[in-house]
C-alpha cells in the first residue's frame, strides 16, 4: 500500500467528488482533478514509486504517440488543443494510480458507490430536461447529449456487475431503480448504439445471474411505466428517431471519406484535431455540425498513424489481459472480483460503441474510463501481497 500524506478522510471526499463530478460540470471536474495531481506532487517520492503499474506503463506510451503526433501535425495550431483538452486524462492516471493505491477494500467500495448513484443523479438531471421541453435529447447541464449517453451506459454496464449486498431484499429493490433510471437516461438521450450495447450487457448479466427474479419483476413494472409515459405524452423525437432507425447518420459518409485517405498519411497520421482540415467529402454531410470521426480507431488512425493505434491497442489488450487474470484469481476477494468483472464489461461496451462515436479523446469519457481501468493496478495490489 502507498501511504499518503493526507488525511485518509480528507483523501476519500475529494476523490467522491470527482467521482460525481462527471457530467455535472466541466469546470468543477477539472479543478478536482487539477486538485488531486497537486496533493501527487507534493507526496513523498518513495511512495510514488509504489504507484507503478502495468495499467500506467501503457497509458504512458500511448501519450507519448500522441504527443510525437502533434509536435509533427500538418496543422499544429489545431494539433496543441490537446494539451489542454486532453492533459486531464494523464495527470488523472498518474494521481489515481497513487492514491487509489492508499485506500483499503471498503473504501473503494464506498468511492464507486458515489460514482453510480452520482451517475443516477445526472441522469434524473437529463430525464427531467426532456420530458419538461428544456432540450431535444436528453443531457446534462455539463457536456452533450453523446457524452451523456455515453456516461450513463459506461456506470450501467459497472453497475450490473457491481458488488451489493442482498441480504436486504430492499437492495434488489433500489439497485433495479438504479438500473431503469440508467437506461431510461440512456433512452432519452435518443442514443441507439448506446441503447443497444445497454441492452446487450443487460441481457448478458441475466444469463450470468446477476439479476435477481425480484428485481426482473421491478425492472419489468418501471418498462411499462415508461412505455405508458411516452404512450400518453408521446416525443416527435422518440418518433422520429424510432421510424428512421437505420438512419447511419452520415456515417456512412465518414468511411468513404476515410477511405480516399486511408493510405496518404499512415505512420504518424495528421495530427489531433484535425478532422475539419483532412475529410475530403465535407460538403456531403447533411449535419454541417459534424467535426469528428465519430469512430475511435479512425479518430486515432489518422489522428497519430497506424503507431498511434497499435499504442491504443496495446492499452486495451493489456487492461483485458490485466482483468481475465484477476477474474480467474480465487484468492481474490469477491468485491475486487466483481469490480474487476464490472470494468470488464465497461470495456466491452466501450468499444462497441467506439465505432459509433469515441471515448478515448472525448474530454468528459475519457476521464469517466481512466478513473475506472486504474483500478485494475490497485487490485493488482491485492493479488501481490
């Protein structure tokens, strides 16, 4: 264990207010996590060294690729945006690798109950919006409607595989609100990749029993509930959005362009944020707001070259590598078995929607995934000793 040179109190309320953090504002987001890599920088150096991790290794290297792809970016004056849009995510890796590193078993545990229930929060932020007339589709007041979509099925996913304690049927009762909360946050955000992956890891904790019968008996009276709400207070957008669902959204467009360029720029790409400069087939678009690739391993691809996706690919294939070990761990203690399982399948659905959209470069995203994978190295910790 890393031993801190703060209060251990002090340490778990500022960390469970950044894990609530997400979505509700940007501002206070960032200043948390600036506030946290400053408590890192003045914690003693021995300790530091206990922080390392294979987890922090691989994030490192892919920084690194895409540092050597701005400084060699065909548009730097674009390329440098990431120094502020992205920094967040490293220095949050560096001080959660450490600090996660000072707290015992059932202070994670409480840390990540913030996390889901501040996540449930947020979504009753983005159904009210809504449902009252106040947006299209549904968001928080902090980030988009995709980043909020996004975020809700990131903690659905974790919530299902979660550690609870049944002993109460109570908790059965409040976990399946958790859950149609989540999913009806997702619903009205209008996201239907998002709603698709939220089913199919839904689907799948039913089949690993991670549903109990009373809770599937809840969940089923809440759907009906919901189907009702939009039966008598029906959305033009909900309509709409079901009556064009194979609708690509201009998807399609993105791929041609992509393979026009596919082979001009492979090593080392154009450098970030610079897809307005180089999509070759803009006037094609009937959303003239699109300014991205929509899809992670394009972004990457063209962003920082085929190293830069070969560096994205090492970081989830050691986080897989990481968590199978863990899984399969008997010694490991069931809690941290069931978050390593959690973050398992918030990986999976990362990266079924990373075709879709991205979460490795979005500001908001990118810190909800580094704040869970960095779990994977202070778990690590357990099987060690």
């Amino acid at each position: 264990m890393a031993n801190s040179r703060f209060d251990k109190k002090v340490l778990l309320a500022i960390l469970s207010l950044f894990a609530v953090s997400f979505l509700l504002s940007l501002a206070l987001m960032q200043l948390v996590a600036g506030l946290i890599f400053c408590m890192w920088l003045f914690e003693n150096n021995e300790e530091k060294r206990k922080a390392s991790g294979l987890i922090l290794y691989a994030i490192f290297i892919f920084g690194l690729v895409r540092l050597i792809s701005v400084f060699l970016s065909d548009f730097p004056s674009l390329s440098y945006e990431v120094f502020y849009k992205e920094a967040i995510f490293y220095t949050t890796a560096v001080s959660l690798s450490f600090y996660y590193k000072s707290l015992d078993k059932d202070e994670i545990i409480k840390l990540l109950h913030f996390f889901v229930f501040g996540a449930v929060f947020v979504s009753l932020i983005g159904i009210y919006r809504f449902y009252s007339g106040d947006v299209d589709r549904a968001q928080s007041f902090s980030g988009s409607y995709t980043a909020y979509s996004s975020y809700l099925m990131v903690v659905f996913s974790f919530s299902l595989f979660f550690y609870k304690d049944y002993s109460k049927k109570s908790n059965q009762i409040i976990w399946a609100i958790v859950y149609v909360t989540l999913l009806l946050g997702i619903f009205t955000s209008l996201g239907r990749a998002n709603l698709f992956i939220a089913i199919l890891i839904f689907l799948i904790s039913i089949i690993l029993k991670q549903i109990k019968p009373l809770q599937l008996v809840v969940l089923l009276l809440f759907i009906v509930g919901i189907f009702a709400l939009n039966y008598f207070f029906p959305s033009e957008r909900i309509e709409q959005r079901a009556t064009n669902i194979t609708q690509l959204s201009d998807r399609d467009i993105i791929w041609e362009g992509a393979i026009k360029i596919i082979s001009e720029r492979p090593i080392i790409g154009y450098g970030p944020r610079t897809f307005s400069e180089v999509f070759p087939l803009k006037e094609k678009f009937q959303d003239k707001g699109i300014g991205g690739w929509h899809n992670d391993f394009l972004q990457i691809y063209f962003e920082s070259g085929i190293i830069g996706l070969i560096s994205f690919l090492i970081l989830i294939f050691v986080i897989i590598k990481e968590l199978f070990k863990q899984i399969k761990n008997k010694n490991l203690s069931n809690e941290f078995r069931s978050i390593s399982t959690s973050i398992l399948f918030v990986l999976i659905s990362l990266l079924l929607s990373a075709f879709f959209s991205g979460f490795i470069t979005s500001v908001y995203i990118s810190v909800v995934f580094v704040f869970l994978i960095m779990l994977v190295d202070r778990i690590n910790l357990d099987i060690a000793n």
